[in-house]
C-alpha cells in the first residue's frame, strides 16, 4: 500500500469566524501503480484533500501514511516525501520563474543535490516524456511558450524529480481539445511505461472516465463513491446526478436507452463502446 | 505558509453596530482627533481617559476583542523596546541598578507614557479598519480629500488607487500561497538556510508572483476601459454619504474629549 488514510479531518481557518470544515473522516488506501481519477464537484475538498497527501496541509485530525511512513509526526523528512508525490497543481504553468526550459526543469533534480550530467540526462528524459523535442526548446524561454506547451513545461519540471505518485489537479483545464487529448495521452503513457501511480483531479467525468481505472468521487468533504468506472456508471449514475457531477454523454446516452426499456449495459465510457454494445443487442 | 494567514491589515469584521453605521469620514476625523490628542498627552491620566473611551468603542462595536488586540502582535515588539531603550537610557534618579546598567524613575515613566501612546494608536486605527469595510474607507478617504482638492490633490485617483491595492492584497496572498505551494511540491525550501540562501531562494516565488500581478493589472486596466471608465470627472457614487445626527454627536464628543485631554492632561 502506497498511501494510506485514515480518518482524516481537515478544518480551515480552525477557531476563527470564518471556520469551515472541509474535509470529513475520509478513509483511503491507494496502491502502487494505480491511476486513479477523483471526481467532485468545485469546492468538493478536492484540491484540499491532495494537498495533504504530501504534507503542505497538516490534517486537524486523522493520520497519512506514505509509503508506511506517517508523515505528520515530528522528524519526518517531508523533501523525500515531496520527491516520492509529485504534485502539479491547476495552471502549473503559473509557477514557471527561470530563464530557460532546461533551467525550469533542471530546478527540482537541483535541490535534489544530483551531479550536472545527471540533471542533464534527467531534463532530456522528463521533456520526451512531454512530447517535446530537446534540442529545440532546451534553450528558450519558457514564457516564450504558447499555452499548452508552458504546461507540459510545468509538468516534466515535476517528472523530472522522478516521483513514484504523480497528482494532477485540474491538468486539462483552460485547454483546446487536442491540448486535453495530448496531455491525458502522455499521462497515459507515463503511467503505462514507467508504473507510476497517476491521480487526475477533475470536476469534468468526460474523457477522464476513459483514462482511469478507479473513480473516487468527492462530495461536500467526503468520498462517497469508489469503483471502476464502469461500475460507477453503471450503478451509481443517479447519485452522481444528484451530485451535480452529469455522465458522459455516451454513459448518458445508453441509460435513457434503458430507461425507454432497452436492456443494454451502461457502464461503457467511449462512443465505440456504447456503439459495439448496441449492435451486439440489435442483433439478438 | 503560517505567516501569510497572520495578518489581519483591513480584515474588516461586519457587525450590526453604531460604530459600524457611523460615516466613514467622521470615523476618519474622530481617529485623526484621538491620534493628534495621544501626542498632546503629557500624563498618565489623559491616557486612561482616552485609552476607556477607545475601550467603550471597541464594547459598542460588538467586534470581539480579541481581534482588536491581534493588530498589536505586529508591534508588540517596538512597544518592549522602545520601553527597554527609555527605561536604561533616561538620566535621572536611580531606582534599581544591575552593573553598568541602571533603571531611573524618569526613564520608567517616559517609557510607559510611550508604551500607552503606541498601545492607544494601534487600538483606534484597529478598530477603525475592524469596523469600516475598506469600500467606505476608501469612500471616506475620497470625500475628505476632495475637500482639499483645489490645492491639486489628485483625491478620486487616490481613492481608486487605495480600492484597488485594497482588493488586491487578499488576491495576492492567496496566489502568493499558490505559488509557495507548487515550489514546495517542486522541492524548494523555504525555511532553511542563511539569510541568503534564503533571499535567493523567494526568486521562484517573487518572478510568478510579479508576472500574475501585471498580467492582472493589464486585464483589470481593459476591463475598467470597457466598462468606460474615464476618471473622477462627473462620476456618481452607488453609496451616497449622509452625515445624520448620530454622527455629528460622535464627531462633537470625540473633538470635546480630545480637546480636553490635550489642554488639561
């Protein structure tokens, strides 16, 4: 077990007029290697709740455990637990500063302590694995950038630090559809050839559902739903409505198929799916 | 991270209160009297008066005062050690003496008669900015200027200039907490090393933070020329200032008792 919560509690602004309580007794468990999306409506604890998971929160009540380590207590080294959790944040492309992409993205290995040539051979990994070619833009600026490059910027600055756990609050927001496609795509891939453990953090169940392979979904401080996305669809579709979260359109598709008395299974996520799923029905 | 949740500048507390209905103008020109009055003040007893009267304000504002006293944290220690200067370095007759260091009767005296004056200072502006939202501060501010106005003061883009900054300051703390955040995750480090180290390290804090601060300013200055925002000239205000009976009273109290502290204490 990579991560482990439980009963963790978190309360803003503790004593004072504006307190408000934001995450409740959420209980967690998360494996090596698993890709996980979490889902909630904009204000849910989302963003909050991640924040925990590598100690820029402290949680009011409620205890985290990373990799067996509890890393609340007195004497945790909280650096190694950062390098183990890569967190990137929504609009990461907010906290580019140097002058250079090989710079901005050389700056975690850095306060790792590693040797120049080590860092080099980190920074041409972290931007291939971004889809971006080294030779052109090791050298520019990064605020030379269009949008969605600034963001896959950001993004390899935080693989460069090689995290076993990446978490990605809010990654496709703010972007073109073909932007969204190519950074879930290299997430994707990230997950797939290096094992790491991948959180999305979303307020949008669309082509997130695709990716995933478990959905948590948040709700006023709490998880109140943990399946695949198949079942979720499947079974949970009316109380991820009263939610507020809507279903794929696809998802959405196929249970008003059922509701008009079609016996087809709704928990498929893409078009070729819910297409493959009709034949096979129409055809009996 | 701790820090930038500590600061209470213009955390304005609403309340339904008389000190909170009072005009902002008479607010400003009755903390002005007290403030000119404290500097006046050569005995202890002009200051408990005025320090009560503060005290009953602070009472009928109905903001717990708790959240008055925190404002004085910050300064707390100018307090202790304007006090700790004038208490060694007074001349006059010795009261206590450790080695070279000596206490004198004088020096205690003057260091507590400025401890209650700085204490007495931060509590009204305190209170003013606790009971006053920055709008009708600023507002406030505007209209007291304006008065001035043919001497060349620039008094509506003053009071705009103040609006904005005022807005701002929670905008920017939170981004500069964002920001703080994303390097920490990145594996920056902001709590160790010498005070250089530590300098150079706030340059992935300062170059986002400055970069989202004129990328906002650029979008707030097309968002006001959009909405025709041409200057103070011939502009009207949403909120009219009325100066009622009520407050007239206050401003006449607070001028009596400041007048009276400075010429009898």
């Amino acid at each position: 077990m990579f991560i482990y919560l439980e009963n963790l509690c978190f309360t803003y602004s503790l004593g004072m007029p504006f307190e408000t309580e934001v995450l409740k007794n959420i209980d967690l468990k998360i494996d090596q290697g698993e890709f996980i999306g979490l889902i909630g409506h904009t204000g849910c604890g989302k963003t909050t709740l991640i924040q925990h998971f590598n100690g820029l929160l402290t949680p009011t009540s409620g205890k985290i455990y990373v990799d067996g380590v509890d890393i609340n207590t007195k004497g945790t080294n909280l650096k190694l637990i950062r390098q183990k959790i890569g967190l990137v944040f929504q609009y990461p492309e907010n906290q580019l500063f140097e002058e250079t992409i090989y710079q901005e993205i050389a700056f975690g290995p850095r306060k790792l302590g590693l040797p120049e040539e080590k860092i080099e051979k980190r920074v041409r990994e972290a931007l291939k694995m971004v889809d971006l070619d080294y030779e052109f833009y090791a050298e520019r600026s990064p605020f030379s950038l269009s949008g969605g490059e600034m963001r896959r910027v950001a993004l390899a600055s935080i693989l460069s630090i090689r995290p076993k756990m990446l978490i990605l609050d809010e990654p496709t927001a703010n972007l073109d559809p073909q932007g969204r496609d190519n950074i879930l795509s290299e997430i994707k891939k990230i997950h797939d050839n290096f094992g790491t453990a991948v959180i999305l953090v979303s307020h949008n169940m669309e082509k997130v559902a695709e990716t995933v392979k478990r959905v948590l979904v948040m709700h006023r401080g709490e998880i109140i739903i943990d399946g695949t996305p198949q079942d979720i669809f499947e079974k949970h579709a009316t109380d991820l409505i009263k939610v507020g979260l809507g279903l794929p359109q696809v998802t959405e598709c196929m249970h008003k198929l059922k509701a008009k008395g079609k016996d087809v299974y709704t928990g498929v996520l893409t078009v070729d799916e819910a297409e493959s799923e009709i034949l096979k029905k129409c055809k009996i | 991270m701790r820090i930038l949740r500590n600061i209470s500048f213009g955390q304005y507390i609403p309340r339904d209160s008389l000190v909170h209905s009072l005009d902002p103008r008479i607010k400003i020109l009755s903390c002005l009297a007290i403030i000119i009055a404290l500097f006046l003040i050569v005995k202890f007893s002009g200051y408990l008066i005025l320090g009560s009267y503060i005290l009953i304000s602070i009472i009928i504002s109905k903001v717990h005062p708790k959240y008055v006293f925190r404002g004085l944290r910050p300064i707390l220690f100018i307090i202790i050690f304007t006090l700790i200067i004038h208490l060694f370095m007074t001349e006059g007759k010795v009261i206590y003496q450790v080695g070279f260091l000596k206490i004198t009767q004088e020096g205690l005296i003057k260091g507590l008669l400025i401890s209650f004056r700085l204490f007495i200072l931060i509590l009204t502006t305190s209170l003013l900015t606790l009971a006053t939202s920055p709008i009708s501060l600023t507002d406030g501010i505007e209209r007291l200027l304006s008065i001035i106005k043919f001497t060349g003061i620039p008094a509506h883009e003053i009071a705009m200039m103040m609006t904005i900054a005022l807005r701002f300051i929670p905008t920017l703390l939170e981004e500069t907490e964002k920001i703080m955040k994303a390097q920490i995750s990145r594996g920056a480090d902001f709590e160790s090393g010498n005070i250089f180290n530590r300098a150079k390290n706030l340059i992935p804090i300062l170059i986002p933070l400055f970069v989202s601060a004129f990328r906002r300013a650029d979008e707030l200055a097309i968002a006001m020329e959009a909405k025709c925002y041409r200057g103070g000239e011939g502009r009207t205000h949403y909120r009219e200032l009325k100066i009622n009976q009520i407050d007239i009273l206050t401003l006449s109290l607070t001028m009596v008792i400041a007048i009276i502290v400075s010429i009898m204490f």
